[in-house]
C-alpha cells in the first residue's frame, strides 16, 4: 500500500486542481517560502479528517478555502482527493485503488467520499482505521511531536501503543456500544 497521488483544488494556496503523483519509496517537495509546501501535508491531514483549524495552521475551518490573491477572486470551497494504492489489499475494501474525497463549503457544510460514494467520516476511519494512515496515526509527525509522545502521560502514551498494534479501533468501538 501507498500513497498515490493527492489532488487539490481551491484549497488553500492551490486555486486550480493540481494533482500530485506519488510514487512509492521517499517523495520531497522543495520550493521558495510561502509556495504551499505545508499546504501540501494539511492538505493530506485535512482529507484524513482533521477537525482542528489549528492543527492545519488556521484560525477557523474556512481557512483552508481559497481566500484570493490579488488576481484571482475567492473561491466557494476546497476540495482534497487522496489516492490510495491498495493492490496488496492492505485496506479492507474491495478495490485496488481507494480514493478519498473531502469537501468544505464556505457554509460550513462538509461532504466526504470513498471512491466517489458519499460516505461519514466515521467510514472513511475505520478503514483506515488497522492501516497505520489515519488523522492521528502518527503519519504526519511536526516538528515537536516526538518530544510529545515521549513526554506524554502514561495513558497517553498507552493509546498510542495501542493504537500501532491495531487494538485501539476495537476498545473505540466497545466505548461507543456501551454508551448506547
Ligand atoms: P515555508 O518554506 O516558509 O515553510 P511553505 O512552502 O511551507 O513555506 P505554505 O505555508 O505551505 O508555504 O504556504 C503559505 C502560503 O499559502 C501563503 O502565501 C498563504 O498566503 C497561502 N495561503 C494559505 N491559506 C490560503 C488560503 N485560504 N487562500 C489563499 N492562499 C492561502
Ligand atoms: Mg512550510
């Protein structure tokens, strides 16, 4: 399994879709300052289902919509396409090829998507969820984030454990039937 390519269209700097090709083994994306290199990777925490506009350098959600530049006007939503190669069926799903699709509208309003079919978020986690991708999969690691696991409390530390060897999904899922 690997990342196959991440489409962007009007989010954030990236106004016209632009689509980069992922090829497997290491990729590095160079440029000047304020190119959209960052963008880039909160484009693949956003389509994963970050809910924190914080997290992906924001004040509100809306940030990551394309705000306009001096030659070009707003746009009315940002929309993210990852695509993953699931040839050696690493995802639970019957395709070789498995993308995910987010969208936001100016209104708040947001749409997810598995290969073209509307779908929750909560879909799109649980079959990511044994993968080792996902919005707190630790595949995104920021600057100070190991200095965080290290010094984090045992119980934080125990869920990030827990969660590499595949177990958290269950006790997530025993937690919510027994809040019914
Ligand atoms: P550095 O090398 O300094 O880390 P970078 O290549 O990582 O730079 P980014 O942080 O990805 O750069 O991009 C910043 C640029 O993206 C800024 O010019 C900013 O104005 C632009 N930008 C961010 N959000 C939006 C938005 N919603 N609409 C339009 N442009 C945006
Ligand atoms: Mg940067």
């Amino acid at each position: 399994m690997h990342l196959k390519s991440l489409t962007l269209k009007g989010f954030k700097s990236f106004a016209s879709a632009t689509t980069l090709r992922l090829e497997p083994g290491i990729t590095c994306v160079v440029g000047p300052n304020g190119s959209g290199k960052s963008n880039v990777v909160d484009a693949i925490a956003w389509v994963l289902g970050e809910q924190g506009a914080k997290a992906l350098r924001g004040g509100k959600m809306e940030d990551v919509i394309f705000a306009g530049t001096s030659g070009r006007s707003p746009l009315g939503r940002a929309e993210v396409t990852l695509t993953i190669d699931n040839s050696d069926g690493a995802l639970p799903i019957d395709y070789t090829e498995v993308s995910i699709t987010r969208r936001m509208f100016r209104s708040g309003e947001g749409e997810y998507e598995i290969n073209g079919d509307r779908c929750r978020l909560l879909d799109i986690q649980e079959l990511l969820s044994d993968s080792g991708i996902g919005r707190e999969m630790h595949v995104l690691v920021g600057q100070g984030r190991l200095d965080g696991i290290l010094h984090a409390k045992p119980e934080d530390r125990r869920a990030f454990i827990e969660e590499a060897a595949g177990v958290l999904k269950h006790r997530k899922r025993k937690e919510k039937a027994l809040r019914k």
